[in-house]
C-alpha cells in the first residue's frame, strides 16, 4: 500500500463517500523535503565541491565560464514518493548560475545556465575541477556546505482555500463536489505532518512547485491555444487557462527547488517530464530561476 491508499483508506474508515475521496486524492501530491536540520534520513549535500565522474569537466556555460555547483542528492538515500520515478540510486548534481539564468530571455536560453548531472553507483568519481576561463578577474566561488536530511511529506494545491472569483468553473465545480474538504485536508496534515521548512536552506523535490510569482506551469501553457480563445468570455479562457496547467502538471514534475545560498530572493527550481525521468534523460531538465522580491 502506497500514502496515496494509505489516505483513501483512512478517508473512508472516516465516513467520507468514496467517489468524494477518489477526487480528493488525486489533488495530493507527495514530495521529499530536505532540510539541514537533524531529523529524518541523511540524503545529501548542499554547496562544496562535486565528485563528477572521472573525466568529465567542470559543466560550464557556452563562454566556458563553470556553473557554480549548487547542490548533490544521494538517490538510494531519498525516500520513495507516490508517482516519483527516481533513480533507486547513484547521485544528483545541479549547477546553476543563478544570475545568467535570471537574464536570459525565455525559457531555452536560460538553460545554457543551468544544468543537471546523474552520477550513476559505482562510477569512478573525482574531486570536480573548477577553471576559471583565462584573461577573467572572475573568483571561484564554492557554495556554502551544510548536510540534508530528508522526509515525505503531502502537499494540496493552495487554490483550495481561495475565493471563488479566481477560480475557474471546473475548480468551482471541484470544490461543491468535495464538501469533506476541510475535512480531508485535516487528514493529510495528520497522516504526514508538515515539517518545518526556510526555504533558503532546504530541499523540495516532486509536489507542486514553488512559486512567488507565475509558476513554471504558467509559462509552458499553449500559448496558441490560449490566443485562439482570446474571443471567449472570461469564464470560458480561465476553464481553458486551468486546463493548460493541469496538462503540464501531469506532464512535469519538480525534481528540486530550493533558495540558492546568499540570495535571498532567488529559487532555483528544476523540472523534468515524467517519462524523461523514468528514463534518466536529465539533460532534459529545464531550469526555472526566480527572483521573488
């Protein structure tokens, strides 16, 4: 039995209809969150230096100039997560330069900036390299290091709790079919408390994403689609709207999101499609860094 049964379980062992719960369910999303603070299993490392395979270079941008390397996830470590293909082991490299990222216009020119490397067990790894391009005044820079220990815990989407007015219809219709909703929701919080969490210093990997402005599903709707219904009423285009996120949604997941260290209004987060993830094709990963002030 997965936490997602575990929940279906509990909902209807508490008098909730099961066709109510089934809807419910599929809202819940559960996610690995990492923090430095003991508690739970030691899964990786922010900041320091990265053991990349032998032979392989420093990752740079297309100038040569390295991608400060930013934080390493030990996969076999991470607990297992509802709908989460992780690798079962090997490590998790990512390298991000947050300020490039935050410049570069559109969606594929910010991935020059970022990137993310799968280290698969049993690889000969070395201490990483860090070159600094000829003829620069640029400094290394090393992230601050500190260790990460990792639970599971369940996340609901934050439109549950919001007025109506910026609701779609097909939400609107959502919430009068789950009237146990509170209810439900008091259940998920019993079942998987949350932990406590400051964003600069901690990990989330799968749930939904983290967002102080547009989230990342906003920006890969179908910009075409969206334009055809420009003539439709506001009602008809928020429908449309929701749609769009929710097929992205089902398509991607956050593979981490975290602060990046000494910017304290920067997150980093990266999203794969589920397939490219199941597959390892992390060279598929697309970066999404925002700037939240």
């Amino acid at each position: 039995m997965n936490e997602r049964d575990q929940f279906r379980r509990a909902a209807i062992e508490q008098g909730v209809p099961e066709d109510e719960v089934a809807r419910f369910a599929e809202l819940i999303r559960f996610q690995v969150h990492a923090g430095q603070r003991a508690g739970g299993v030691h899964a990786g490392r922010r900041g320091g230096r990265p053991r990349l395979p032998v032979g392989m270079p420093w990752p740079t941008c297309s100038e040569g100039f390295p991608l400060p390397f930013l934080l390493r996830l030990d996969c076999a470590a991470l607990p297992r997560v509802p709908d989460l293909a992780l690798p079962a082991d090997g490590t998790l490299l990512f390298f991000l330069d947050q300020e490039s990222a935050r410049d570069a216009c559109g969606i594929e020119a910010e991935q020059e900036f970022a990137r993310v490397v799968y280290v698969p067990a049993g690889a000969e790894t070395a201490d990483g390299e860090y070159v600094v391009p000829a003829d620069t005044d640029m400094e290394p820079f090393l992230a601050p290091e500190h260790e990460l220990y990792a639970g599971l815990q369940a996340e609901l989407p934050d439109w549950l709790d919001r007025s109506e007015e910026w609701l779609s219809a097909t939400q609107i219709q959502l919430l009068r079919d789950m009237p146990h909703r509170k209810e439900m929701s008091a259940l998920v919080e019993q079942l998987w408390p949350e932990r406590n969490w400051h964003l600069p210093d901690d990990v989330f990997i799968g749930g939904y994403t983290i967002s102080a402005q547009d989230p990342p599903e906003v920006r890969m709707r179908d910009r075409d689609r969206e334009r055809q219904a420009g003539s439709l009423t506001r009602e008809e285009r928020m429908v449309i709207q929701y749609e769009e996120q929710q097929r992205v949604m089902r398509e991607w997941v956050p593979l981490a999101q975290f602060g990046v260290p000494d910017e304290e209004y920067v997150n980093a987060r990266f999203l794969i499609r589920h397939d490219d993830l199941a597959a390892r094709r992390f060279d598929r990963v697309l970066s999404f860094c925002e700037f939240t002030e």
